[in-house]
C-alpha cells in the first residue's frame, strides 16, 4: 500500500489494477479495504488530503476510487477546501464510468455529488448497530451474499438525502440511507464496512476519538466491538472483493 506521490501514477506499461484511496484524517485509513485489495492483487494509492495533498480533478489512471471517512461535515469546505476537490473527482469518475466508493464522510460526499443534500441527523449514531437490507439489495453485485442484517461500526453525525437516480440497499434503526449505489458500479456506505480490530485499535488508542464527549461508555463499546467485529469482517471481504471486479 503505496502513499500518494508522484512516483504513484501509473505507469503506463503497468498492468496492475491500482485504486486511489483519499484519506480524511490520521486515522480514517483504508483498513480492511486496503488488506482485501492487496489480497486481490489490486495495488492502492492513498492520498492524504488532510495533510494538504492535493486531490486530482479526475481518476486519470487509476481502475477505481475510494473515500474514506473523517470528523469533518461534507458541507465544511472552506476549513477543508479538500472536499470540494474529492466532490469534482467523484463526479469526474462518475463521467468516465470509474467505480467509485465511498465510506461515512465518503457517501455523504458522493451523495452530494450525485444530487443529493448532506445536512445533520436527528442524533448522532456512534457504535454498533444492526443494517437491514432492502430487496434491492438481494439481487446486488457486491451484496446479495451477505443481505442477513448484521452490526458494522456507526460514527457520524450526518446523514443525506439519496439522490434521484439512485438504489437503496440498506437502511438502520436511526438513518434510513445508509446504503446506496448508482449506476451500478458507484457505491456509497455510511456506516464503516472498512474498520475492522486493527484499525478501531488504532483509532481509539490514538487518544482523541472522542468517545466520552458523545456520551459513549468506554466498556460497552469494547464489549460491542468485541461481539460485532468478528462477524463484520468476513462480509468486508466478500464485498470489497467483489468491489475490485467492477474495476475496468
């Protein structure tokens, strides 16, 4: 798994399927993600757009593109002018038929970039709680193997509006929209299908997840984490591995 630089455009005599992967934040990384990729033989990109690296306008090269999460809103793009650069690529990658995936703050983006509206939730949903699929979601390519509900990390405050063109797939107690793809190959997630034990380790141990200042109790989340993860984990892989046989 390659940070981005120059060095990372593809070469034009490379025949390996490569994903550009932005990431938000210190600790909003690719995750599980990035290990089904890897296993697939499908080299990624990151891109640290929180550190001031530059989004390219359109995918270019790259076979797909992947958004991660991050504690900022969609809307907050004079603090972050990152989103607003994230925002064109989708659309771009929309245009040029580049499958697209997005993670929290990354389906908020592609929901608002896609027509949809971006604004807050009736409350904050952070911990793990059940998604219900849709019949939609039966037929999918990515999903119809795993439509039994199960419990994924929920960390965010915002939901969206789903665009017109769009299909919902899942939905959760508190946020109906949580699943959506558009034109068959552009996929949005609200809730962290990405974030197995290493990166929940690494996100909480870094000290400043802000947990407490939710109203989280430190013990029940572990003790849900513990009971969750384990079962969220195979589905990443199912899902992200088809993910990767949507690239061109």
């Amino acid at each position: 798994m390659r940070s981005f630089t120059e060095e990372s455009i593809t070469d034009p005599l490379e025949t390996v399927k490569r994903v550009l992967f932005i990431q938000n934040g210190e600790h909003d990384g690719p995750g599980l993600f990035g290990t089904v990729l890897e296993e697939n033989g499908v080299a990624l990109d990151t891109l640290h757009a929180w550190r001031g690296e530059s989004v390219p306008p359109s995918p270019g090269d790259w076979s797909g593109v992947a958004v991660g999460g991050g504690s900022m809103s969609a809307s907050e793009t004079e603090d972050y002018p990152f989103l607003a650069e994230t925002t064109l690529l989708i659309k771009n990658s929309r245009s040029a038929a580049v499958p697209v995936i997005g993670m929290c703050l990354g389906a908020q983006l592609m929901a608002g970039a896609f027509g949809g509206g971006v604004f807050p939730n009736r409350s904050k949903e952070i911990g793990f709680f059940d998604i219900r699929f849709t019949e939609a979601a039966k037929t999918d390519a990515l999903w119809s193997s795993n439509t039994a509900p199960f419990r994924p990390l929920h960390w965010h405050r915002d939901t969206f509006k789903l665009p017109s063109h769009a299909v919902l797939l899942a939905s959760s107690d508190l946020t109906q929209n949580q699943l959506f793809r558009v034109d068959g190959i552009h996929y949005g997630l609200q809730f962290h299908l990405e974030i197995g034990t290493a990166l929940l380790d690494e996100m909480i141990t870094a000290g400043d997840c802000g947990l407490p200042e939710n109203g989280v109790d430190f013990v029940e989340f572990f003790e849900q984490a513990k009971a969750a993860l384990p079962k969220v984990e195979p589905v990443a892989h199912e899902v992200f591995g088809r993910w990767t046989r949507l690239l061109a």
